[in-house]
C-alpha cells in the first residue's frame, strides 16, 4: 500500500516538474522569438532610415533623374522586399511627369536631366489609401506594421517626407508633407528560424516526455534551445551589420554619382560635343585618334585688342573677354561647333559634318560656321548696347575657312602629368587664322571653298585675291555681306 503511494507520488511529481517545464519552455521559446523579432525590426529600422535618408537626399539635389535611378537600385536590392515612394494623393511618385511638369513651372530643368527622366517614365501603381498611410499624412509620423504578404511575414514602415521650406519653391507651401516613402523588409528568415527552433524544442519535449527521461534530460533540451536561439539572434545581427553596411557603401556611391553628375554638367562646358559624343560611343577613346577630315575653322579675335589692354586694367579687360566670349558659347553649340582654343582676345572654332537625320544627309558645316559667325557678330551688337557705360563697344575679326585638316586628339605629357587636346591641324586651321588676321572690324572673310559652299545663301563681295604669310600662292577672299546692307553691294 505505502509502495503504490510512493509511485502515484513520484509520478505526480514528474507529471508536475513535465508540465512546469513545458510551460517554462513554451515561454521561453516566446520569450526568445519576441527578442529575435523585435531585434530584427530594429535592424529593419536603421536599414529603411538608411533607404529614407539617401532617396531624400537625391530629391533634395534637386536631381530627380538621380532619385529615380536610386529607387531603382533600392527596389532590386535583396535588402528590400517593397518600396514606393506615394504622393500626398496617393498616386506613386517618381513614375509619370506630373511633378516634374508642376516644377518645370517654377524652375527650369536641364534638357539632359528632362531626356533622362522621360526615358524611366512608366505607368504608376495602384493608389495607395491604407490607415498608415493616412495616419503617417495626418500625423506626420512614422507608421509602421507586421504584415503578411504572399504568405511571408514582412514588416513594412510608412515613412513622410515633410515639405522643408527650401522645397517650397517647386512643391508650393500649402502642405506639410510632400510624399510617404512606404519600405517593406522581409521578417521570413527569422520567422522561420523561430518556427523551426519551436518545433524542434517541442518535439524533443514530447518525445522525452513521453518516454519517461529524467527530469535532467528536459533540463538539457531548455538549455539546448536557448543555445540555438541565442545563436541564431547572434547570426541575425551580423547579417544585418553587413546589410547596413552594404546599404552605406550604396548611399556613399550614390552621393559620389550625384557630385560626379554636377561636375560632369559643370565640366561640359569646356568639353568640345566632338569629343563627349565619341567618348559615349567609345569610353575607351580609340576613336579620338587623328583622322583626315573636312571641316570649316572660325578663327575670330578682338578688334584692337592691344589698344584696349592699353585703357583697361586687366581685370576689367578679362571681365570683358568673359561677359562676350561666354555669350558665344550657346550660339557655336547651336551651330554644331566644338571650341577648340581659346587665347586671350580669340578663339578657334571647328565645324563638322553632322547628320540631318534618317535619310537626311549631312549638314553643310561651312553653312553652320557662317551663320555662326552672324550670330556672334549680332550678339556682339546686343553686348554692346545693353554693356555701354559698362565696357568700350568691341567689333570683332573673323575668318571661315573649309578643307582638310588631321582631326583627332593630341597627348601633351609632361615630367608630372599628361593632358589631351582634341584639334585639328594643318594649313585649312593657319589660314583661316590668316583671313581673320585681314578682316576689317565687324567684318567675315571666307574662302573660295567656303565661298562656293554658301553662295546660294549668303551674298559675297569678292576681295580680290591676297598673299598671307607662310603661303606660297595668292588667294581669293571675299566678304560675307551682313542682311541689310545688300543694297549697297553691286
């Protein structure tokens, strides 16, 4: 009877000490995969701060082409498992032009920056209109949620993008928040390290339960799982160490890309559109190497120059050379010219073949250096009116002449450094020097070939025939008469 008693007893304490560590287990495995969740979703924050942080920063450059490029990035990224940026509407942004027309309104865009834009233009989404959505435009706070997507669990943050007063000009002031940016981060790796440490652990409860293992034993498989589960919280946060440091390193690129992209717009500018046009095709730059050519060389230079430098401290003098030769620079593209050098009171301007379009032909390059030079000589016209008071009236010295000439590019090395040029060379470039050099002030002096060229368009007055130094022979020049005064011509 005592013997039965003590078994019954013993029995029951096990049965009690079973359920305690059941219990005691099942909290644990609790315990432990809400840390593990939790860690994760702090990781996830600093990730999408990160995403939020250099998306807003491209905006902010004033370079949507960049911050679509960036979204672009992000989405592909396996960091990410959604990101939309939504307009106050709810409408995605970033996808048509409807911004991008609202701001053209108040602020002009590079045409650069606009093709670019149009290229990555695509139909928007669906609209979003979700509670956190709303609340994080009402409450200009940060929404965020479990959520069950495709049957995976993804933690998803609705981050506003508040309308700063430097954003104000192009988005307007009448609103506080300008976009939700909504970044969803996949929570299936931990989800699933949860469900298989529960499994296991409970597995091995039952079992060894069920085969009457000592107390000792379930005390052993606890142990074993809070190993495994605080190894694998270990195993999470290095992995999102090395995903926020890789996002770092992105952002880092990106910011480079976008002062790459300004110095690239800045540096442009002294770049012949020769030269960026066979570095697109090539970026390996074989094709800048010297070749035969037709062209049509500008030279054109200051009227009495000497004597200005003479009147102006070189201050003044170089302000001025500045104000108009910088004016030039927007005609000669728009004609199709590179500058090749500048020197002081002149520059050298090379015109070549470019084609019309499919089936077009190729345009008259001494067609386009000629209405080039009419163009500088009526803009230098305008300088001098709208500058009188400001700066002596200049008139200039200018020059066309066509033929061939070695165009290419030149290596200029040096003890220190080496620098490209990219030319042309040869006795088209020194004559055409030379009939600037016999031009009278204001006036356009072309050669026969030139002359040929444009004669159906423009009206010529033969000059006669001129020797120029270093040419063996005599040669005809004329001069091309300006609109307006054909009259006075016989």
């Amino acid at each position: 009877m005592r013997i039965r008693l003590t078994a019954k007893i013993t029995v029951l304490i096990i049965l009690v000490l079973i359920i305690g560590f059941g219990v005691a287990t099942i909290l644990t495995i609790k315990r432990e995969s809400e840390l593990l969740v939790e860690q994760n979703k702090m990781a996830a924050r600093q990730l999408i701060g990160t995403l939020v942080s250099s998306i807003e920063t491209a905006m902010l450059s004033e370079r949507p082409d960049i911050t679509r490029g960036i979204i672009d990035d992000l989405r592909s990224s396996k960091v990410v498992q959604g990101l939309v940026v939504y307009r106050r509407n709810g409408v995605e942004a970033f996808t048509d032009l409807a911004t991008l027309r609202e701001v053209s309104k108040e602020a002009e865009l590079p045409k650069g920056v606009m093709a670019s834009i149009e290229k990555m233009r695509r139909e928007p989404g669906r609209t979003m209109a979700g509670p956190l959505f709303t609340r994080a435009l009402d409450t200009l706070q940060t929404q965020e949620a479990l959520e069950s997507r495709d049957g995976a669990t993804v933690f998803t943050v609705y981050r506003p993008i508040p309308n700063q007063e430097r954003c104000q000009g192009c988005h307007g002031s009448d609103h506080t928040v300008r976009a939700v940016i909504q970044v969803a981060t996949s929570m299936e790796p931990v989800m699933a390290e949860v469900r298989k440490q529960r499994n296991r652990q409970l597995g091995h409860l039952v079992a060894r339960a069920g085969a009457g293992d000592e107390v000792a034993e379930l005390g052993g498989a606890l142990n074993d799982m809070t190993g495994h589960l605080a190894r694998s919280r270990e195993d999470l946060a290095a992995r999102n160490t090395e995903l926020a440091t890789a996002l770092e390193n992105l952002q880092a690129s990106r910011q480079r890309l976008e002062v790459l992209e300004q110095l690239k717009g800045e540096l442009s500018k002294f770049v012949p559109d020769a030269v960026k046009e066979l570095l697109e095709r090539d970026p390996s730059a074989t094709s800048l190497e010297k070749r035969n050519e037709e062209v049509s060389v500008l030279f054109l230079d200051i009227a009495g120059y000497t004597r200005l430098s003479e009147q102006l401290e070189a201050k003044r003098l170089n302000q001025l050379v500045q104000t108009y030769f910088s004016s030039f620079l927007e005609i000669i593209r728009r004609h199709h010219g590179d500058v090749n050098e500048t020197a002081g009171d002149g520059l050298m301007v090379i015109f070549q073949k470019q084609p019309r379009g499919p089936g077009g032909g190729d345009e008259d390059h001494a067609l386009n250096a000629t209405r080039a030079a009419f163009a500088i000589r009526q803009r230098t016209a305008a300088l001098n009116e709208e500058y009188a008071g400001v700066f002596p009236a200049i008139a200039l010295h200018m020059g066309i002449n066509t033929g061939q000439a070695l165009v290419g590019a030149t290596k200029l090395s040096g003890a220190a450094s080496e620098r490209w040029t990219f030319t042309a060379t040869g006795p088209t470039t020194n004559i055409a020097a030379r009939f600037a050099g016999a031009a009278e002030g204001g006036d356009i002096v072309v050669g026969q070939v030139t002359a040929d060229r444009i004669a159906g368009l423009f009206v010529l007055e033969s000059l006669g025939e001129r020797s120029f130094k270093n040419v063996s022979q005599p040669l005809p020049i004329y001069r091309v008469i300006p609109p307006g005064v054909y009259s006075k011509v016989t």
